[in-house]
C-alpha cells in the first residue's frame, strides 16, 4: 500500500517536472499557429521561421560567445580556487564555500541591477563582456562547489609518487592530477555552459544593446504567444539539458 | 591560485552589491544620482509599495513551503522507496534544473491559457463546453509556474542531506519503541534540517526576487515586488528607489527565514 | 528441517522460542526452517562465515525482517507479527546506528522518552547505565566525536537502559582493533554477570563465540548445523564444516567399511557407523611428536617448525601427501628436531571424531 502511494506520487511528480518542457518539444515540431490541441502535423515550420530570421541568427551568435566564454574562464578560475581551498583547513574552506556561493542564492534580479549600477558608476560599457562578467558571478560557485566535491577526496600520494618517480611540478599535474580529475572538471565545465545559456535576469540588466537566445525569447513572449517561441525553447532545452546530461554522465554523479 | 575567483567575487559581486547598499541611501534630482544619507526611499518603499511588499511575501512563503514540501517527499522516495528507480528519479530532477527558466515560463503560459493546452484539451473532450479562464492570470498560476521551476532546485539539497541518513539509526529509533510517526519527526526530519533550510531559503528568496513569472502569468491583480523593482530601472529610472525596495525585499525574506529556522528549531532533540 | 535439542537447564520453559522459522529473499533461501530454544541467563552466539543467515536470525527475533515461515515466542507469547518497537527486545546494530543529530545522554535517554518516563526517571537511568558501561564523562557528546569503542559502549547502553528481556548484538566487535576487541570483550562478559539478563549475539569470529557465550548455534548456509556449549562444539563437532570452522583441525580423509575405518595416509582403526568415505579430525594440540604411543600413528617429514610463543607449531608431510600440524607446548623440544627428517606422529583415539563425508 505504501509501496503504490510513494511509487504514484513520485510519477506525478516526474510528470509536472517533465510535462512542460515535453509538450514545448512537441509543439515545436508542428505547423499549429496556436499551442494547443488537436495537433494538425508534423512541421519544420517554425524552424523555418527562425532560420530565416537573421536577428535569431545574432542572438544565437551571442549566446554561443557569452556562453563558450563564461564557460573557459569559470572553469579555470572555479578549478584553480578549488584546488586550493581543498587543501585548507575543513573549518575555513566551509566558510569561504559558503561566501562564494552566496550570489547563487539571492534573486537573479538583485545581482542584475547591482551590477548595472556598478558598471554605470565605474564607467564600463555594457556590452557583451559585461555579459560574461556577471555570469561569472552566478557560474563559478557551481564550478568551486563540483570540483571542490571531487579534491578533497583527492589522494595526495598519487601525486608525491610522480614526484618521487622523477617528475617536475608541472609534468606531475599534467600527467597526474589532471587527468584523475578532468572528468568532474569537465562536468562543472557543462554545467557552467548550461547555466550560462539559460541565464535571462542578468543578462537583461548587463547587455546593453542586441540580443542572446534568452532575451530574444523575452522579445516574442511580451508581444504575444509566437509559436516559434517552441522551436528556440527546443534548441535551449537541448542545449542546456543536452550539456547537464554529458556532465552527468562524465563525471558519474549520483547526487 | 585563489586570486582570479577572489577577484570575481569581490569585483563583480561584493562591491556591486556594497554600492547599490549605499546608492539606496542617495536621492536622484532630474534623472541624476545624488550622493546622500536619507531613509526616505525607505519610507517611500513602505508607504507606496506596502501592499506589494505584504503579497510578495505572503506569496513567496506559500511558493517556498509547497516546494520543500514537495521536494523533501519526492527526494524521500528517491531515498527510502524507489529502489532501482532512483537514479532515474535523480537524473530527470537534474536534466530539468537547467531546463530553460523563460522557456519554462513561457509552457506553462501556453499550457494554463485561456487558448492554450489545458483548455483545447479539456474543449475536445467534451468536459467542458466553453474554455475556462481560471487556470491563469491568478496568483495560483505563479504558484504552480514557480514551483514547478524551484522544484528541482529544492529536491537536490534535501537529497544530498537525507543520504547522510542511515538505515541502521531508523532500526534503531523503532526497536527502542518509535512507530513510524515518531522516527520521521524524530530522526529523519531533524537530521536534515540543513537540507530543507537550503531548499526553502533557495525557493523563498529566488520566488520573492522573481517578476517574470507574475508579469506573464499573474495578472493584474497579482502585484510582486520585483516587478515594481525592475520598473524603477528600465522605466522609471530611479536607481535609488529600486535599490531602497530590493534590500527592503531582502531585508524581511532574511527575517522570515530566520524565523522559520527558528520553529523548526523545535524539533531539534532534547 | 534442522530440529535442535535445547541444552539449557533441564525442563525450564525457553524464554525464546523459535519453531519452523525461515526466510526468502525471493528464491534465495537465507535462513531455512529451523528450531531454536534460548534460555533465561544465556549468552548465546550465532556463529558461522558471512552470508550464512545469522544476522537475517537475529533480524528476525528483533522484528526488522518478516520471516516466511514460522513463529518467534518471547516469554511464552507469539511475537511474530509485532514490529520491533512492541517487542521485549533491544538490538546492538553493526555500525551502532547512533543517532548523529543527538548527544550521548539523548541517544541513550530517547527509548524511555518514547515510553514516556518521566524527566527525573529517564535521568536517573541514563546516569546509572552510564556508569555501567563506563561511559560517564562521554554524556554531551555527539557521535560523530566518539571513538570506534566509545560508540560501541553508548549503542550498548542505549539498548541496556530499555531493559530488555533479550538483548540483540549484531557483530559487535567487529569494527573495532583487536586489542579493543578484547577488552570489550571482558566488558560484555562483565555487563552479563552484573545485570543477568539474555544476550543473543552475530558473530563470524569463532575466538569470540568461545570467549563469550555459554551456548553456540553454528551456522552455514542457512542452516543450523549444531548447537551446543563451546567446550561440546570444540571437542565433538558434528560435521566437517564444524570442527573447520571452530578452531584449527587437521583433517585426513579415509573410508569405512563393515566398522573398519581405513585412512589414506595408512591408518586403519575400528570405529562403528555406516559405510563410506569419512574424514578423521583430530585437533594440532593433540598430536605427539614422540610415537611410539599405545595410540593411533604413522610417519612422515617435518616440513617447518615455527616458535609462537606459548607453543610450537611444526608442519608434518604424510605419505599420503596429507599435512598435519601439530602444536607442542613443550617448547625447548624444538633444538633436536631437524626439518626434513622423519618424524613419527601419534595421539590418542579419544581425541578424534569421525566425521562422515569427503
């Protein structure tokens, strides 16, 4: 009896978590004017209409420059800080850990608009640097806490063998602790990208002029229900989750 | 090593964060800012978006509760029921964390609309005859938009805590005469306390920070603080104001929560 | 059906009685039916490798596990279908099972808060306990700041406070050093004298079983094979298995024919039962390395002779290819023995069994 009632909850809650983002695949892949039922046919109409709109093709150009440069810059600063608070004391790196991961946990729209104002004040331009700058903010606490995760596990020994055994520094990272440990840096890595890709609020607040895929969707759902809205939600979802699921798959997460 | 992450954080998130503190204090005079120390954009804050304020929270903490509710349920089957399925469970909890916050927004926009899914469904069954108009541009509808985003969000941390739980504590607590009530409110929930204050500090300040959702699903009668905060920046442009509301917002969701963390307090063992 | 003679006092009524009790864990068969009888006082031990059922046992008389068929009694009461919180019972766990969220004094007071004793009650309990176990000056910390032997002690006293009428332990010494172990040990024995309860234990270290209980069930493969006191199961073990899993025995395989048992390495005795191959066992401290004896023997090569302390142990090779150990502790007789010359081996026919099988 137990068994059913949590078996059945835990399906309703799959459903509402998958629904959604399901029926905006679905719907992507029809020539319905409407999202709604019946649904008349199969239909790249609303690829189409986004390919030959070249202002999608900017903002697609924009989100992938945003994203590919979030993603570099916070996985080496995220991996390179990680490895140091590793090797601190529990007490103190729990603490930094917790200050770094603030910004993640305060509203998109604070972050936003503290960083307009700031850039405002010290005279920076927004453009897509300033952009990247406060992905920055909100990527590189999920990169720290991942690789964090994986480095205090880390056998030191392995390392002081190839120390021993004759190798420099540099050629013991490169030969040893790098790849025992590319596979979580490379799964922080995709999460990064995935969060990038899919940050609105910030980017909102910090681009200035033009467009990336999310403040292009924003542009369609103000005016009113553009179905080829679908077609660009397909292609983020496939790129957000597409990129979360090799990360997860890589570096084997279990929670 | 640590310097480019330190860098980041005190540059791109301390110090904006520091200066829009202190802007809050500033006045603006002809679309300038003026260096200043007033309360007044404070005051104002509570006079002129009192109501908003009140509904933000009351609709934050609703959102917040039915999430961690919902999560701590849902990561509770992933740990003690689900068997062979979990990791399944796990992984459609992840791929969804990622899933496109506007996209997301924008389904459950054409899923609850008066044109949309629910409705075009309910219309070729035959249930109903003319399409119903109550499913969206209500608070219910920011509820279900919002949670179904913070969902995933919130099942993660109570996951990572209720791991720490182990089998053997809960024979324990049963062979020394708990019945199942007793070891849930005595050795499972106050063992993950910290899992489920994660959660529902994520889910209440993230939905109490939010004006998308409430702009696009909410309705007229559905006023959030975020929106009047991000009005003062694209429209109004008075940075000032916006900033007094936002750590106003802050201000009495770090309240509420402490004084959550405090009843739950109560649990803790004697 | 392993039905087993209870060896408790004479015509006492058992306080736990297990009758036709079995589990499956779907077509595996992890405890076959079986009878078992535990008396008031006992210090009983389940002993046998890992996976032979015995922790699944011990589950099933605290109620953790259903059993498939048959019947639990404690105290003249079928308990079979009550959960662990409403029977008469307290478990030890493997791991201990503290909870982490708690400090020492809650953990150990949180049974009688359950039952709703009083403040001034649950004080004075947990104090004496406390005491008892020798935990006193440990009452505000938390689990996660104990050591391996302190945690054993606090998960004891949580079950000790409860005043079981049968006290469960599921291995447990295992997580701790030997050294440890053995003091924890004496500790167990001495806990068991001063309050004179039932203690029924898990365990797979033989050592342990003997230096502890007053009975032992040896288990293998999810049968009880044979049930008895320590000195019965060492000197008269009923199978092969037994007399190899308690102790070191060397074994020399033979066959017996019309009452005539004739060994491999050259040895032929009288002995009555049933035709077929048998094994002899015969323990290394019963072995003499002098012959010429009114008992059985034969020759072989000394292999190795090894100073252990209390004793010798020396490596014989028979004919047959079979070794045998023996163990003398006559330790200055080492100097003329030379390791690959023959020697002769005897002991005596009382201290072997013939054990039928391969």
């Amino acid at each position: 009896m137990a068994r059913i009632a949590w078996g059945a909850y835990s399906g309703i809650i799959v459903l509402f978590m998958l629904t959604p983002l399901v029926l905006v695949v679905l719907f992507s892949f029809t020539d319905n004017a409407l999202t709604n039922f019946p649904i008349n046919a199969f239909s790249l109409h609303w690829y189409r209409i986004l390919d030959a709109n070249p202002e999608f093709w900017k903002a697609f150009e924009n989100s992938l420059k945003v994203s590919l440069g979030v993603t570099l810059i916070s996985t080496v600063i995220g991996t390179m800080a990680a490895m140091v608070l590793a090797r601190w004391r529990e007490r103190l790196a729990n603490a930094a850990l917790l200050a770094l991961a603030a910004p993640v946990t305060l509203p998109a729209l604070v972050i936003g608009i503290a960083l307009l104002v700031f850039f405002n004040k010290v005279g920076v331009p927004l453009s897509l640097a300033t952009v990247i700058a406060g992905h920055l903010v909100i990527t590189q606490p999920f990169v720290i806490l991942i690789v964090y995760a994986r480095m205090v596990n880390f056998d030191y020994a392995a390392v002081d063998s190839a120390r021993d055994l004759g190798a420099s520094p540099w050629r013991a990272f490169w030969t040893v602790t790098f790849p025992i440990v590319s596979s979580t840096v490379i799964g922080a890595a995709l999460i990064a990208l995935a969060i990038s890709l899919d940050d609105f609020i910030i980017t909102f607040f910090t681009i200035g002029g033009g467009n990336t895929l999310p403040t292009f969707v924003w542009g369609k759902v103000r005016t009113y229900l553009d179905p080829s809205i679908n077609a660009i939600g397909t292609i983020l979802i496939t790129l957000t989750v597409g990129s979360t699921a090799i990360a997860l798959w890589i570096s084997r997460y279990r929670g | 090593m640590i310097g480019p992450s330190g860098a980041v954080f005190l540059l791109l998130f301390v110090a904006p964060f520091a200066f829009l503190f202190v802007v809050s204090f500033w006045r603006k005079k002809m679309f300038v800012l003026e260096p200043d120390f007033t309360l007044v954009n404070y005051s104002e804050t509570l006079a002129d978006y009192g109501w908003p304020l009140a509904f933000t929270l009351m609709i934050a903490f609703a959102i917040a509760v039915l999430t961690t509710v919902l999560a701590f349920l849902f990561a509770y089957a992933i740990r003690f029921h689900a068997g062979r399925y979990a990791n399944a469970l796990l992984f459609v909890t992840l791929i969804t964390l990622f899933g496109g916050y506007l996209v997301k927004i924008y389904a459950w926009k054409t899923i609850l609309g008066t044109e949309g899914i629910l409705n075009s469904a309910l219309l070729t069954l035959g249930i109903v005859d003319q399409p119903l108009t109550v499913f969206i541009y209500n608070p219910g509808a920011v509820v279900v938009t919002l949670t179904h985003f913070l969902l995933p969000l919130a099942v993660l941390p109570v996951f990572a805590s209720l791991r720490g739980v182990r089998e053997a504590g809960l024979e324990a607590a049963r062979d020394l005469g708990a019945g199942a009530t007793r070891v849930f409110r005595d050795i499972v929930v106050p063992q993950c306390l910290p899992g489920i204050m994660a959660a529902f500090t994520f889910s209440f300040l993230i939905a109490a920070g939010d004006y998308v959702t409430p702009r696009y699903v909410g309705g007229p009668y559905t006023s959030m603080i975020g929106d009047f905060i991000e009005g003062q920046f694209s429209l109004r442009f008075d940075w000032p104001a916006g900033a007094a509301m936002s750590f106003t917002i802050l201000g009495a969701g770090l309240a509420i929560i402490a004084l959550v963390r405090w009843a739950l307090g109560a649990l803790r063992p004697r | 059906m392993t039905t087993v003679s209870g060896g408790g006092p004479g015509g006492a009524t058992p306080l736990v009685r297990l009758r036709g009790l079995s589990k499956k864990f779907g077509d595996v068969a992890a405890v076959q039916p079986l009878d078992l009888d535990i008396f008031a006082g006992d210090f009983f031990a389940l002993l046998g490798p890992s996976g032979c059922g015995k922790t699944t046992l011990l589950r099933m008389v605290g109620g953790f596990t259903p059993p498939s068929t048959g019947t639990v009694e404690i105290d003249g009461q079928d308990v079979t279908r009550l959960g662990p919180e409403q029977r008469p019972t307290n478990m030890v766990f493997q791991g201990y099972g503290l909870f982490p969220h708690m400090t020492v004094r809650q953990n150990i007071g949180y049974g009688l808060r359950i039952a709703k004793a009083s403040d001034a009650e649950i004080a004075e309990r947990v104090g004496a306990i406390m005491t008892l176990v020798r935990i006193g000056e440990l009452a505000e910390r938390r689990p996660d700041a104990l050591s391996g032997g302190q945690a054993q002690r606090v998960a004891l006293a949580r079950a000790l406070v409860m005043r079981p009428r049968v006290l469960l332990l599921d291995e447990p010494l295992a997580a701790l050093d030997l050294k440890l172990r053995k003091q924890m040990q004496e500790e167990l024995r001495r806990i068991h004298q001063s309050i004179g309860g039932t203690f029924v234990f898990v365990t797979h270290d033989q050592g342990e079983a003997m230096g502890l209980a007053n009975r032992i069930a040896v288990m293998e493969a999810g049968a009880c094979v044979q049930e008895g006191g320590p000195e019965e199961i060492y000197l008269r073990p009923k199978t092969r298995f037994v007399s190899s899993f308690i102790g070191e025995a060397n074994m020399l395989a033979g066959e017996r024919r019309g009452g005539t048992v004739t060994l491999r390495a050259g040895i032929a005795f009288t002995d009555a039962g049933p035709d077929g191959p048998v094994v002899l066992v015969v323990r290394p401290e019963a072995i003499r390395l002098d012959g010429g004896t009114a008992g059985l023997g034969t020759t072989g090569r000394l292999d190795d002779v090894v100073f252990l302390g209390p004793y010798v142990r020396y490596r014989v090779t028979l004919a047959s290819g079979e070794e045998i150990a023996a163990h003398s502790a006559d330790t200055g007789r080492r100097a003329g023995m030379a390791v690959g010359a023959a020697v002769q081996i005897g002991w005596e026919a009382a201290d072997h069994r013939v054990v039928a099988g391969t």
